[in-house]
C-alpha cells in the first residue's frame, strides 16, 4: 500500500491538489477523498511515525474483519426464492 504513504505525503507535505495528487499516482478523486477523509478520524498525520511500514498503514485504513461467511446459502437445495 505504498499508495496510501504516497497520497498522504503529497497532500500534507508537498500541498497538492486532490486533482493533482490524482494525475501524479493514477489514483482517481474520489479514492483519494474518502483516503484523506479518513486521516482525521484515525488521528493519522504527517509525518507518519517511523514505525509504521505499508502494511501498519493499510492495516489503519482498511482494518481486517472477523466477521464469518454466511453459512445460510450453503444448504443444499436452498434456493433465493425460497428466502
């Protein structure tokens, strides 16, 4: 996700536009608002702690769920319409 470190030192560092942030790393606008929406609420600033690498930082922004696979539409027989 170095994505993610590039955007927010393009925006916080370097001062970019959104617009410009976009045509420097092939990300589109709005990926890089809900990024840069997203800093404020996980208390995420610039410069990033030293301890943080790609995977720490994805890990803040895109947190793994637990949640477990619906086991309802793996009975046999089971149908859409019978729901």
């Amino acid at each position: 996700m170095r994505n993610l470190r590039e955007v927010l030192r393009l925006s916080y560092n370097a001062g970019l536009s959104i617009r410009k942030i976009s045509a420097s790393t092939k990300i589109s606008v709005g990926s890089i608002q809900n990024i840069l929406k997203l800093t404020a609420p996980l208390n995420i600033t610039w410069p990033l702690p030293e301890v943080w690498d790609d995977q720490v930082l994805a890990l803040k922004f895109y947190p793994r769920s637990n949640a477990q696979p619906s086991t309802k539409f793996q009975e046999k027989g089971l149908t859409k319409q019978l729901l």
